[in-house]
C-alpha cells in the first residue's frame, strides 16, 4: 500500500467518525477543492477556501458523513474513494442517502499533502470523468443498445 492510500484512508477514518476539522496536516497551503453537483457546486482554493467550501456543504446536513466502499490508486499523486453518504437535511429531514445517492472523492496528492480535492455528487459523473467503469458487475441488469441503435434489451446478471 502507498503512503498516498494510507493518507487518505487515514482522512476518510476521521470524516467517517464526523471529524471534518482534525488537524489539517494532510492540506497543502494552496490546495484546489472542486465540488462538482450537488445543491452547492463549487470551486475554493487554500485553507481558508477549503473550510469555507466544506462549510457551505456540511450546513445544511445533520451528522453528514461519507462512508467508504472503496479506495482507488489511479496512479502515482491520484486516489479515488467511492462513498455512500449518510446523514439528513437539517430542514427536510430526509436521508441524504436517498437524494444524493454514491458519490466519489478525488485526492490528488503530491509531497504528503493533498493538493487538490474534487467532490463528486455523482458517482458515475467522477467514473466518466477520469474514464473509469464501475467494478460492479454482479447482480446488476444491464441495458444493452441492440442493432441499428434499436432499443437496449435487459441482460440480467443475477444468478450468476
């Protein structure tokens, strides 16, 4: 394993007990946060723009936190976390879970520090981004264009 996975698995074991303050050792001083969807979408960049960002986010949830599924090494400086969320709005009460669905967390990190951090709302968006395909295959239905640009047909996968 990486020092660049164990940095991040050692921020997200801290989010996923809803530590978002902690020491901020991992923040390199002029670090890019991108929050990409969602109600709040966004660009900060440094310490300062960090924590306002992570602000404007975290307000309107109750008990907002990630939960990790999985952890990604893309290469060298890149790690991305696929997340779940749990919490609820503070004024709707409804489940996070069941309005934002899984996300993904972009770290980009370079001498130790992370540098730039993208948040993605919507898993699949960070997939197509970084030109990546879910590893989930088992137990899915998948939608198969058929001839011509016909209309898809249902494979299931299940039982298999």
């Amino acid at each position: 394993m990486s020092e660049n996975l164990d940095l991040v698995r050692s921020i997200y074991a801290d989010w996923e007990r809803g530590d978002f303050g902690g020491s901020g050792e991992w923040v390199d001083p002029e670090i890019e946060f991108v929050v990409d969807g969602g109600p709040e979408p966004g660009r900060w960049t440094g310490l300062d723009g960090l924590i306002e960002g992570a602000r404007t986010i975290l307000s309107v949830w109750e008990d907002w936190r990630p939960e990790a599924e999985e952890y990604r090494e893309l290469d060298d400086e890149r790690v991305l976390v696929l997340f779940h969320p749990g919490g609820r709005g503070k004024t709707s009460g409804l489940d996070v879970g069941d309005i934002a669905g899984k996300g993904a967390n972009l770290f980009q990190v370079h001498g130790g520090k992370v540098t730039r951090l993208v948040a993605y709302w919507d898993r699949d968006r960070a997939l197509a981004d970084l030109g990546l395909r879910s590893r989930r295959c088992r137990g899915r239905t998948w939608r198969l264009r058929g001839e011509n640009g016909s209309q898809p047909r249902r494979l299931s996968t299940a039982g298999r």
